[in-house]
C-alpha cells in the first residue's frame, strides 16, 4: 500500500480506524448484555448503543474526508471507504438489533445467540487489532480466516437458533419478533465478515 502521508497536525490514517474499531468493540459488549438480559435492563442500555451507532457515522465521515487529500491509489481509496462504511454499518446494525429487542419486548432469546453475540466480540478485537497495522498490511495474512471462522461458527449457531424457534412454536406474534431478531443479528456477521474481506483486499493488493 501507498504510504499515507497525514499532515504534522493531524493522526494517522490508521489511528482514525483503530477509533471507529474501538467503538465496534464497545457496541459488541453492550449488544451482549442486551441480549442477555430481560426487558428493562435492554431499555436501559439501547440508548447507548444509539450514541455509539451515532459517533460511528460521525467518525466514518472524518476518515472520507481524509481519505479524499489521502495520497492513495483511487483502488486502495475506495476499499478503505468501504472498510470505513462496513463498520458502521455493523455498528448499526447493532443498534437495530437492540430496538426489536426494546420495541417488540422480545423474551428470553436462545442460547445459541448468544454465544453468536460473544463471536461478535472477539471479530470485532480482531478487526481492532487489524486497523493497527493498515499501514502494514502483509502482516496481515491470517486475520481474515480469523473472521471467516467466527462467522462460519456464527451462521451455525443462528441456523441452530432458527431451528429451536421453530420446534418450540407459538404464536405468530412471538415468532415474528424472534425472527427479525435474528435476521439483523445474522446481518451484523455478515457485515463483520465483509469488514475483514476489505482489509484482505488491501493486504492481497499490496503483495
């Protein structure tokens, strides 16, 4: 990769996603415990993952900015805008999750999402480990198997989720809420999965 070459007064290109990592990491364990916890706990902590949600946009603004007086490659640009627009997007989706989980009163969900919660955790210090070294890339060769095994094991989990929902039955308006539940929780993988993909793509085409 091209090095990135910051004005004195201003912080590495790298340091302005290990920031936005971070506040992926912190969504990731507020999502946890909303997840495993009961209806007023959950109204309590959503307000949090709505300021995180918001300060995720804020900082993905911040890193176009500087992306676009960035001496890169229009390639490397666009991949680093889109590492950029993928995390917070994993941080909203997050956020999503939460308001089903608020305004649909959903109840106590399968254990099997939350252990797909606890995977969102550890991609998420994954990817804050990555954005460290963007500007070394090729030490980079084993993060992305790293979240392609975590999502592996997290789209077996929801499949495992969606079948106990199932076996369990009931009322369509318990069901419904339990599974958008689950549709944004299998998104907030996808997105982190996405996420790695970027930074492999930056890895392979600085090779």
């Amino acid at each position: 990769m091209v090095q990135l070459f910051p004005r004195r007064v201003e912080r590495p290109m790298n340091t302005l996603f290990t920031e936005l990592a971070e506040l992926q990491v912190q969504a990731a364990d507020v999502h946890s415990k909303m997840l495993g916890h009961g209806y007023r706990e959950r109204a309590r902590l959503a307000p949090r993952l709505h300021d995180l949600a918001t300060r995720a946009e804020e900082q993905c603004r911040r890193i176009a900015n500087r992306l676009s007086d960035s001496l890169i490659t229009p390639y490397e640009a666009e991949l680093m805008y889109d590492l950029a627009l993928t995390l917070a997007d994993a941080v909203d989706a997050m956020e999503n999750t939460a308001e089903l989980l608020v305004l649909f009163r959903v109840g106590r969900l399968p254990t099997s999402l939350l252990e797909v919660a606890k995977g969102l955790e550890r991609a998420a210090e994954v990817m804050v480990t990555a954005t460290w070294k963007l500007d070394r890339v090729r030490e980079l060769d084993e993060m992305y198997a790293q979240t392609r095994k975590i999502k592996r094991q997290g789209d077996r989990l929801i499949r495992q989720a969606q079948a106990e929902m199932v076996k369990q039955g009931g009322a369509a308006t318990d069901l419904v809420p339990l599974r958008e539940v689950t549709t944004s929780i299998a998104r907030t993988v996808d997105l982190q999965e996405r996420a790695a993909r970027r930074v492999d793509l930056l890895r392979v085409k600085d090779a």
